[in-house]
C-alpha cells in the first residue's frame, strides 16, 4: 500500500467520523427540538443555524479539497504525457542519429569494399593465368613426352 493510499483512506475516515458526528448533532437537535417548549424556541433555533453552519463550512471544505485532488491529478495525468511525449521524442531522435551514424559507417567502408573486390577479382585472374600455365606446361611435357618416345622407337627401329 503506498504512502498516498494510507493518506487517502486515513483522510476518508476522518472525513466519515465527521460525517458520524454530524448526523448525530442534527438527530440531538431534532430531540432538542421536541424539547423545545422547556428550552425555549430561540435557543434551538440558535443551535440549528449553527449546526447547519457548521455543516456547510465541511461540506464546503470537502468540495474544496475533492476539488484540489482533481487539479493535482489532472496536472500528474498532464506532466505524465508531457514526460512519455518527450521520451518519445528523444527515442526518435536517438534513432535517427543511430540510423545516421550506421549510414556514415557504410559510406566510410565503401573504399574497403571495393578493394576487398578487387583483390577478390585479382585473385581470380591469377588463380586462372596459373591454371592455364599448368595446363600449357602439362602439354609441354605431354608433348616432349610423345616425341621423346617417338625418338626413341626411331632409334630402335633403324
């Protein structure tokens, strides 16, 4: 229970102890009343226009601090949003400097791309010249091959 709650309940039964008494003064005036010819008109008519001044002084009290309850809870529900608008707004604008700060990244790595690229490329060209110089040097020797044999039975048939 928070601290306002016990406020709130402890100022409502305050509110309804007075409220007790209140009855209770006006159920003894109506008594009085009864008893009027003993006490004399005057005074209980005296009591009553008390009694009801007093009841409208707490009535009006009651309606006054109902009233700055609902002003301050209006001005908490108004300072709530104006927080979670400016929250928001700074989580946007956050965003959008992440978004910006990524975006420069990417531009700044672009060079390193392209090399990257290009040595990719490069290492394909070379990768290629010496698949074909093998395969040159494999004929070569494919060849020097054939005519070495070819010599050779040259040779033994003369």
């Amino acid at each position: 229970m928070t601290e306002e709650t016990k406020k709130l309940e402890k100022a409502e039964k305050e509110w309804t102890d007075l409220q007790r008494d209140l009855d209770t003064l006006g159920e003894q005036l109506n008594s009085l009343r009864e008893h009027s010819a003993a006490l004399g008109k005057t005074v209980v008519a005296d009591m009553e226009t008390r009694f009801q001044d007093v009841r409208t002084h707490a009535l009006g009290f009651r309606s006054a601090t109902e009233e700055q309850f609902e002003a301050l809870r209006k001005l908490a529900v108004e300072q709530a949003t104006q927080t979670q608008s400016t929250l928001t707004e700074t989580g946007m604008k956050s965003a959008e400097m992440a978004k910006e700060t990524a975006r420069q990244a990417w531009d700044r790595a672009e060079p390193l791309r392209q090399g990257a690229q290009e040595v990719g490329k490069g290492f394909v060209r070379a990768w290629s010249e010496i698949a074909a110089s093998f395969s040159k040097a494999a004929e070569r020797v494919q060849t020097e091959k054939g005519k070495a044999a070819t010599g050779e039975e040259n040779r033994k048939a003369s």
